[in-house]
C-alpha cells in the first residue's frame, strides 16, 4: 500500500508541476503588463516602460522568474498582485471560500436531480417516463454552461424577478449559479444511475428483499441505491475537475466572488501572480480530490495497487 501512496502521489506532484510551468508560461502570452500599469500616466517612454518592468521583476529570463514562484509556493507565499500590491495568498483566500460552496451546492442540486430522476427511469425502463428522462438528460449534455446561465438570469431575475441576478447576497443568489451547474451535472449522473440501478435490480437480494413484503420504497432507496451510491460518489469525485472548469464561468456570468472571477479579473488585468496564483490552487484542488479517489479505490479493490 505504501508504494501505491507514493507512485499516486509522484504522479500528482508532477501533474502540478506541470501545470504551473504551462500557466506561467502561457500568462505571459497575453500582453506586457507595464502596458496595463501605465495607462492613463499621461505620456510614458519605453524607459519608463522598462522601469516598470523592472520593478516587477519581468526583465529577467522567464525560468528565474518561474522557480521564484516556484520556491515561494513552497512555503504558501504566491506573490504580491501587480495592480494592488495586495498579496495573492490574501485575494485566494478571500475566494476560495465562495468557489467551494458554490461548488458543493452545485454537487448536491445535482444529486437532488439525478437521483430520483435515475431511479424513476430505472423502474420504469422502457416506459414513457424512461424515454422522456433520457431524451431531457441528452439535451442537458448539450447545453454550454453560459448559455444556461444566461437563460436562468432571463427567465428567473428578469421575467420572473424570484432570484438575484448576480452577486453574493444571501441563499438566495447561490440559487440560479448551482443550479447551472448542478442542472448540466445531473445530465450524465441520471444516465450514470439509471444503468447502475438497472444492474442493481437484477440482483438476488433485491428479489429476496421483494419476497419478504418490504415497500417498494424501501427496496429502492433502502437496499438498492446503497450499492449504486458507490459507482455515482467514485464519478463524482472524478467529476470534480470539470465542475470547477465549468464554475470558472459560471462565475463570471453571475458575478461571484470566487476564484472564477479572480481569474478572469487577473486575465484582463495581465495580473501575472494572481492568476499563476489562482490556476496553481484550482489545480491542487483537482489533483487532490482525483488522488483521494485514487487512495480510496486502492483501500477498495487490492487489486488497483498494483497497476
């Protein structure tokens, strides 16, 4: 088991690596930002520009540059913001707290959805209502994030002004963002649980329990979705990488202050630090949830250990 830990971990250690080389590399694609810095400062020469980039440490060779983040990193020092001064580790952590819960919101709406909906299609597999919950679940695979988005903020904030149409303010602005991403997670998790359930009531327990005069409620939800909740929370975790993808621009559409917007604000901003910063966190979240998965599939099934 201990060999498995580290092989899993190495693995995820350099799947970071990785990708803060990528990200430092491909920030500095979007433009100068002494060009940012110096507009509206009146007329600047190329000596001023050069100053600027001095002063934040742009001019030299862009590998110096990355192990410097690199070795602050280490020690949980992601830099200072370029347009603030504001230090990165402060604005990550002022987000972070708005990206999870909207993050596990959106887990649980789905949940919410694709369960009974799963389960219902599974029962009734061939039935209209199997057809109609399969057809619904194709078509919510094909809706973009954004665009869904969009359509929640007109129907439900502007025809009909239940929700809050962005901003963090109160339960009831965390509605409409999970719901779009809970909404386009429940498109793959019904399928998901429809063909786990279908398999699962085909079992022999499931037949004896029937036999004994238990409810069907109880057989469904008692016996049988405990052995498809294991196959819906292992995908889930692995689901994880793409739900924070997705949440990247949901947040933005909504205007939540989590690291989504953090990012994009740092994009067009040309905030070297605070974006490297904010991707950096975004994957260890990613890399650490799919090594969790990893370690529990391992504690599971011997047999994983060894590939």
């Amino acid at each position: 088991m201990a060999g498995f830990l580290v092989k899993r971990l190495m693995q995820s250690l350099f799947v970071v690596l990785v990708v803060t080389l990528l990200v430092s590399w491909a920030v500095r694609m979007t433009g100068d930002p002494s060009l940012m810095l110096a507009q509206g400062a009146g007329s600047i020469t190329e000596k001023d520009l050069e100053n600027i980039r001095q002063h934040l440490g742009l001019d030299r060779p862009f590998l110096e540059q990355y192990f410097d983040f690199m070795r602050g990193l280490l020690v949980g020092d992601f830099g200072r913001s370029f347009l603030g001064g504001t230090p990165v580790g402060r604005l990550i952590g002022d987000a972070l707290p708005a990206t999870l819960l909207l993050t596990f919101c959106s887990l649980l709406f789905s949940l919410l959805i694709s369960i009974p909906l799963g389960i219902r299609a599974a029962v009734n597999k061939g039935g209209w209502s199997d057809q109609v919950i399969r057809i619904v679940s194709l078509v919510g695979l094909s809706f973009p994030n954004f665009w869904l988005a969009t359509m929640l903020v007109l129907l439900f904030s502007i025809v009909w002004p239940v929700f809050p149409p962005s901003g963090m303010d109160g339960p009831l602005s965390l509605v409409l963002p999970a719901a779009t991403m809970g909404i386009i997670l429940s498109a793959t998790n019904v399928r998901l649980v429809r063909t786990s359930m279908l398999e699962t009531l085909s079992a022999q327990y499931i037949m004896v329990a029937r036999s004994k005069g238990l409810k069907e409620r109880v057989v469904l939800y008692k016996h049988a979705l405990r052995n498809c909740a294991i196959p819906l929370v292992t995908y889930l975790g692995l689901q994880f990488g793409s739900l924070i993808g997705g949440i990247v621009v949901v947040e933005k559409v909504f205007n939540w202050p989590g690291l989504g917007t953090l990012a994009f604000d740092a994009i067009s901003g040309r905030d070297y630090p605070v974006l490297q910063g904010t991707v950096t966190v975004l994957a260890l979240l990613i890399v650490g949830v799919n090594l969790v998965v990893d370690i529990a599939y391992g504690l599971i099934d011997p047999r994983i250990r060894t590939r």
